[in-house]
C-alpha cells in the first residue's frame, strides 16, 4: 500500500495539468473590458482560460466543486463546445475514469467509470452506471445517446453512490444538468460542417411569458457520410442521422416556489455498426475458400472497408416528461421530480459480418419507465444538515431477437461437417456405401435418419434458410428506495458525515422462445434412427460443435418460463450506507470515507439463458454489492487547483456478461476488485495560458471468478472433450486481470488565447490517452490489446462586444491514430474474431451566434 501511495504522489508532479474542471481564478493582471450597455465583456478570449469555480450536486445539494468531499468530474459548457463534445461517447475524451463503448448497434453501450460497468447487449441487464438528465434517471444506456441539449455542465461521479442516487449506480453515476430557463431573452445558434459529409445545426431560444413564466426551446440535427464503406453493397456504414428536440418551462410564481417542466423527443436511423476482421479461423477461410464469397482480412482491419451481405440498419427513438417541483419552507427545500419516459430500439443486422448469406438478426427492444423522487433537504444553517427522500420506479419492457439462417448456410454446414469418414462408410451395406460416398456428414445423417423416419430428407431437413431462433421477453420492474444523510459540524474545520438507503426490486419476466432449427434440437449423442438400423448411436458426436443453439443442454432445446419450478420473479433488497469525515485546513480540504452500494439481480434475456441447475448459464444473476475505501485531498492555490482520490474497491457478485459468439453468458464473479488513484488539476500561469487535465490509474484483478465462460484458445482450462467437440461451460480465472481496463487513461489540454482590437482567439490542443489493454477475455490477447492515443485541437475567433459570433475550427484524432475499442467472437465460426474500429482524423467547422 505505501507503494501504491506513492505512485499516486509521484504522478502529481508528472501530471501537473490534468482535467478539464475549473476551481481558482487566473493572476488578474488587467481590467475587464465593460461594454457600453454595462453587460459582462465575453468577447475577450482570456475568458476561456480562466478557472473560476464550478457549482455541482453530486450530493443533491448545490456546492463548490472544492468544497464537496466527493471524487467528481465536472465537464462545463466551455468545454462542452471548444472540445466538440456531441455526446456521452465523446465525453470519455475528458473524463479518463469514464469509458464508453459503442457495439454492433446504436443502443448498445456500455459507460464504465474505474474499470467497472456492465449491461450492453443483454436487455435484462442495467447498467452499473446511471444516468441522469436534469435528475431523471434513464434507465436504458441508448436513451442517453442524441445530441446533447444545451448543457450547462455534466459530473461524472466516481465510485458507488448507492447512497443518495439508488437505482443502478453500483460503479458511479452520469449527471448532465442542461441550461434553465431564463427570463433575460437570449438565443443562440449553431451550424457545422465537416469530413464525411458532417452537417449539424443547433438552435435555442429562451426569454419571458410573463413576470413569473420563462421558456426555452431547443433542437438539433446532426448528418454524416459513415466512415466505413460496406464493399458489399457499397453503402456508407457508421453514419450519423439523429434529430432532437426539447421544450422547457420555468414557472416561479414566488421565491418559495419553483416548477420545471421538461418535454422532449429524440429519434436516430443510421447505418451502424461496421465489424472488422481480427482473425479469420478455419470456418470463415471456408467461406473466402470453399464458397468463394468475400471475407475480411486481419491486415486490412484499418482500411475502413467491411464486408457484410447486407447493411446493419438502426432506428432508435426516445420522448418523455418531467416535472419539478421545488418548495422551499422553514423546514427545508422540498423536491419533486415526476417523469415519464418510452424509448424503442430496433435494428438489422447481417450477424456472420461476411459476403455469405448465413444468418441475419432481427432485434427491438421497447421500455415505458415511470420514475418519482421526492426529497427533503435542510436550510443548511447550524451545525447540522440533513437531507432524507424516496425514489420509486416502475419500468414496463419487452424484447426481442430473431435469428435466421440464410440461403448459403447449407453450403456453409456441409462444409463445415467434412466428408463421410471411412469408417461410418465400412459398417453400411455396399448399397448404402454408393450413396453416401463423397457425401457430407449431414447429409449422410439426413439420409440414415430418413431411413426410419420419412419426415427427415436428405440434402433438405437441416440447416435451411429461414430456420433459427426467436427469443421474445417480457419484464416488469418496481424498484423503489428510501435514503437520508446527515452532516454534522464537530467543529468549523471537522465535518462528519453519514448516509443509508434502503433498495428493493422485484422484477417478473416471461420467456417465448421458440427453435426453429431442427440440428440443434438433436442430441448427436443418442440418434434413436441409428439404433433401428444397428448403427452406434455416439457417431456422429463430432458434430456437435455445429449446434449453435442449445449444444449445451441435454434437452437441446428452450425451456420457457414461468413454469412449474420457476416462477419468473426475482426479487431482492439491500441497505447500504456511508460515512466520512471531512476537513478544511483552510486552503485545502481532505476527506476519507467508507461507502457500499447495491445493484439488483438480472436477469439473462438471450438464448443463452437456462434453467436453474441445468448444464449451461444460469437464467439470472445475483446482485452485486459494492464496497469502497477512499481518501482525498483538494486545494487551491493562486492561478490552479489540484485534486487527488486514493481508493480500493471492490464488487462482490460482479454481473459479468461476456458475449460468446451465440450469446451472452450472463455469471456472477465471485468477487472483482481494483485499487487505484486519480488526479486532477489545472493552472493558469498567465492570463493567455491554461493547462487542464486529469489521470486514471487502476490495478485491478479477479480475486475470484471459477464461472468465466470457457473459450476455445485457452485449451489448459477449456479443453476438449473428444467424444463431444464441445468444451466444458466455465473456467476459472480467479487472479487474473480483467480484460478492458487500462492501467493508465489520461486526458491533457492546453488553451492558449490572445485579443487583438477587433476579436478574440484561442488555440486548444487536447490529448486523450488510454494504456493498452486486452479488450475482453473472450478474445485473444495477442489479436486484441489496444489502447488509445488521440490529439485533438481547436482553433476559434470569438467577435462581437459580448461575444455574440464565434468561429470555431476543430479535429477529432488529429494524427489519425487507428485502434480497436471492443473485440469479439465471431457469430458461429469457431476460432474468429471480430473487432470495431476506432473513428478515423474528422475535422471541421463550426459558427456559433449568441445574443
């Protein structure tokens, strides 16, 4: 532990300027410039330098970022704007603790903060990371995806925050506050246009109904060329398409009493996601080879081509309303906030990521959420301040996913079975031997099969098009949550804290899966027709590893639920709690806690799913339980600030959900845990000067994890069972390091300004780097560790007295650095592997009017 603390002291003086979040106002070494109507003098670019106090939430009550004893990010609307940030995947770029991955679809994204997340792909999952809008929760990761509103700052809060927040924020949670209403009139207005054919506007207006009444809208529209071309068909893939708009109505009738109410709607359709090849394994060469159709190359992985029979098609729309209320009493401030909230996601998707026509999927997906909080907080005065509150929310979803062999898919199974070996062909009489000679082993198990059973024709029972797998669900959730926290000052520089929450869930789900694939239904162990013919029934066990659905239960086939022994409810509670101590030396504060958190059980939503105790996945997942140690220290100094968090913590229960080829294997880790340290800081040496930044270090490992999903490249703990094909369900890596988490992320600016008589200018340069990592143990090491390692920068002119014009030049990875940021099995072709590239140098220009 000394070690490990002084890593994190020495990384100070390495990263003297880390994070974009401003404390301390710059040396003030000449006047401002008042314009003649007396309002604040914007234009002058030394503004953008300045770091001047940040007021955030992170405890549901409004304070200084130095002041609040919680490790948290905080990315302002500045930044927001000069670093082109349109997004939550393009906040990660100043938030290194905060990782975001984007997979084969729009909606499915995964937000980790300090190496833990889960919930992509597997609509029974959430997300170990919550995001609120305006203190809505939104419940699904892809709703946090359009274009973001007028924002007035993001925090990004680090580690469990159980305690005041609730629902799903086991590993941290994602906080955007957008810009209220005003009842100065003012509108702003955006256009931009860049490579790939980008074109975006943006326009907000807000100002007065009445005395008491002010409004804003606002909206936007992105489009964009993909960056992928599909050499298939030759479509653009990886494009951008995506609308929104937002209504905001602040009424305050009086200084007691305040009510928002927020309405808006968000719809995206584009071509996405493009899959490059990692490593092509013996069944795709089959495609290239056997039935000559196209397939990708490892070598090509950066050439922005991919090669899918058809186009990957996404449609994603989200709406809702929220209502807020604030009454502010001699009690204390009363809170309500009511929301309503329906978001659909559908998509299409060549799913074999080849020219061959083998399997496409189907997949929607649509959730109806209703959320209410109300909180009470004190005035605040005195020595002690409390807060206590409710959440509650009831979430209606259904889902579904349907796979379907294509028209090549014969060709593609013949091949893959081999020829009829010698020995099956020896002990058939010399008439059968004729037929089957040169023939593949499914047709050959066809035409024995027909032998006893007419159904059952050769060369037309199995692997056809049209045959597959549809998996539809249903699941009701009620969660609700009851929390309090009390601040009490020992002394003027002594304040002890303490928090508790109590959480309960109860989710009830319904399965209709339905297997219209006829191969897998078979147990190749036993094949009752070879028996009638005298033939040893184990034969054609071999084939085995051909059964992508169900190979690994004795049934070979759904079992649906509810049923007789399982009832389809999962339902579980948990009381966590915090307590820390906090003092403020007077130009530094410091803090140390203990804090738990709580996520509630899953459920596995995927074909992957199985009965309690039987040979394969479980159907659900426990909860986790989360616990951390932290201690902290922040100051400010003249021109700068610096803050540093030092924690261990760790997931019992971890929900690991690691994607197979065929599914997701949804498991329990026994326990997960990392330590680590982050930094963050900012100096402004001169007026034209700022440099910003902050750094991540995690050194995590699997204390214990025996129920990994097995692998076919770790042939010591998965090896193969000679009579099956098939390798066991699990492995053990406890000890191990886990996959997807750098050592080292860092983010690093610089923003140099300077006035001249007509306008102002700036100049910031940004670097975002992540250490490499191996992306996920279900693929490879040595054909999956990448990190990351982009410039970005930003050239702007601000004109106009109060900086009502401003003309910005940007770049996105200005050196065009080329990485892979998730990694695969590829979908029913043993011993592939599949990737997403990173995107490409983007670049353009962006003119902003403000009045």
């Amino acid at each position: 532990m000394r070690n490990f603390l002084l890593a994190g002291a020495m990384s100070l003086a390495f990263f003297g300027s880390v994070s974009a979040i401003g404390q301390q106002a710059a040396p003030d070494d000449k006047k401002d410039v008042k314009p003649p109507d007396g309002k604040e003098a914007t234009r002058s670019a030394d503004n953008a330098v300045r770091l001047g106090p940040i007021t955030v939430t992170a405890t549901k009550r409004e304070a200084t970022l130095q002041d609040v004893p919680v490790s948290v990010s905080v990315t302002t609307a500045d930044t927001i704007e000069r670093a082109v940030i349109h997004d939550l995947i393009d906040l990660q770029t100043v938030v290194p603790s905060l990782k975001v991955q984007q997979f084969n679809a729009v909606g499915q994204t995964n937000f980790f903060i300090r190496g833990f997340g889960n919930g992509s792909g597997n609509d029974g999952i959430e997300s170990s990371v919550g995001v609120f809008i305006d203190g809505v929760y939104r419940s699904r990761s892809s709703s946090a995806l359009d274009d973001l509103p007028e924002v007035d700052r993001i925090e990004v809060l680090r580690g469990p925050q159980s305690t005041l927040f609730g629902k799903n924020v086991s590993a941290g949670a994602i906080s955007i506050v957008t810009a209220k209403p005003q009842f100065a009139p003012a509108q702003t207005g955006e256009i931009g246009f860049g490579n790939y054919g980008l074109r975006r506007a943006r326009a907000s207006v807000t100002g007065p109904l009445s005395d008491t009444v002010a409004f804003r809208l606002s909206a936007t529209r992105t489009v964009r060329d993909g960056y992928l071309t599909n050499t298939t068909t030759g479509s653009d893939v990886n494009d951008r398409d995506r609308w929104s708009v937002r209504g905001d109505l602040l009424w305050n009738p009086s200084a007691a009493l305040s009510l928002r109410v927020i309405t808006d709607y968000n719809k995206i359709n584009e071509t996405c996601c493009g899959v490059v090849t990692l490593l092509n394994g013996p069944a795709t060469q089959f495609i290239g080879l056997g039935l000559g159709r196209p397939v990708g190359s490892s070598d090509a992985r950066f050439d922005d081509n991919i090669i899918f029979n058809t186009d990957p098609v996404n449609r994603l729309s989200g709406k809702g309303i929220s209502v807020q209320a604030d009454w502010k009493s001699d009690v204390g401030t009363l809170t309500s906030i009511t929301a309503y909230r329906k978001q659909t996601n559908e998509s299409t998707q060549d799913v074999d990521f080849t020219g061959a026509d083998l399997a496409n999927k189907n997949q929607s997906s649509d959730a109806k959420t209703f959320t209410q909080e109300l909180r009470l907080a004190s005035g605040g005065k005195g020595l002690a301040s409390w807060l206590v509150g409710g959440f509650y929310q009831k979430e209606k979803l259904h889902s579904g996913v349907d796979t379907r062999y294509g028209s090549e898919i014969r060709a593609y199974g013949d091949g893959l079975s081999g020829k009829v070996p010698a020995a099956l062909l020896n002990a058939l009489p010399p008439a059968l031997q004729a037929a089957l000679t040169g023939r593949s082993n499914i047709y050959a198990l066809e035409f024995l099969q027909s032998l006893v059973t007419p159904s059952i024709r050769p060369g037309s029972t199995y692997f056809q098009s049209g045959q597959g797998i549809a998996d539809f669900y249903a699941m009701d959730q009620d969660f609700y949550s009851i929390f309090g926290n009390l601040d009490f000052k020992i002394t003027d520089r002594l304040t002890l804290s303490g928090g508790a929450a109590y959480m309960n869930d109860r989710k009830r789900t319904a399965s209709d899966v339905t297997l219209q694939d006829p191969f897998a239904s078979l147990n190749l162990q036993n094949v009752p027709q070879f028996g009638a013919i005298g033939l040893p029934p184990g034969l054609y066990g071999a084939l085995g590893g051909l059964q992508n659905f169900y190979a690994n239960t004795t049934n070979h086939a759904p079992v649906n639920f509810p049923n007789t022994s399982e009832s389809g409810e999962l339902k579980g509670d948990k009381l966590t709690g915090l307590v820390r101590a906090a003092y403020d030396f007077g130009g530094a504060n410091v803090y140390a806690n203990y804090s738990t958190g709580w996520k509630a059980g899953a459920y596995n939503l995927s074909s992957d799913s199985r009965p309690p105790n039987a040979n394969g996945v479980g159907r659900t997942a426990g909860p986790e339980e989360v616990e951390l140690y932290e201690a902290g220290f922040k100051t400010t100094f003249r021109g700068g600030f610096l803050n540093l968090a030092v924690f261990k913590q760790s997931v019992k229960g971890f929900q690991s959900n690691a994607y197979t080829g065929t599914g997701y294997s949804l498991v329990n880790a026994g326990k997960q845990s990392t330590r680590g340290f982050e930094v963050d800081a900012g100096y402004a040496p001169a007026r034209w000067l700022a440099l910003t930044g902050s750094a991540t270090y995690l050194d995590p490992k699997y204390d214990s994890f025996t129920s990994a999903p097995c692998v076919t490249f770790d042939t010591v703990r998965c090896p193969i069972n000679p009579a099956t094909g098939l390798t066991p369900n699990f492995r053990d890596l406890s000890g191990a390091r886990p996959a997807g988490i750098p050592k080292w992320s860092v983010s690093a600016s610089a923003t140099l300004s300077k006035d001249f008589d007509a306008f102002g200018s700036y100049l910031r340069l940004a670097w975002d780097y992540a250490s490499k990592t191996a992306l996920t143990e279900t693929t490879p090491e040595a054909i999956a560790t990448y990190g990351t390692n982009n410039l970005n920068a930003s050239l702007g002119f601000i004109m106009g007295n109060i900086g009502q014009y401003e003309l910005m030049f940007w770049a996105h990875n200005l050196t065009d650095n080329r990485t892979i940021v998730a990694s695969f099995p590829t979908v029913a072709q043993p011993g592939s592997y599949s990737g997403f590239p990173n995107q490409p140098r983007t670049f353009g220009a962006t003119f902003r009017v403000k009045f």
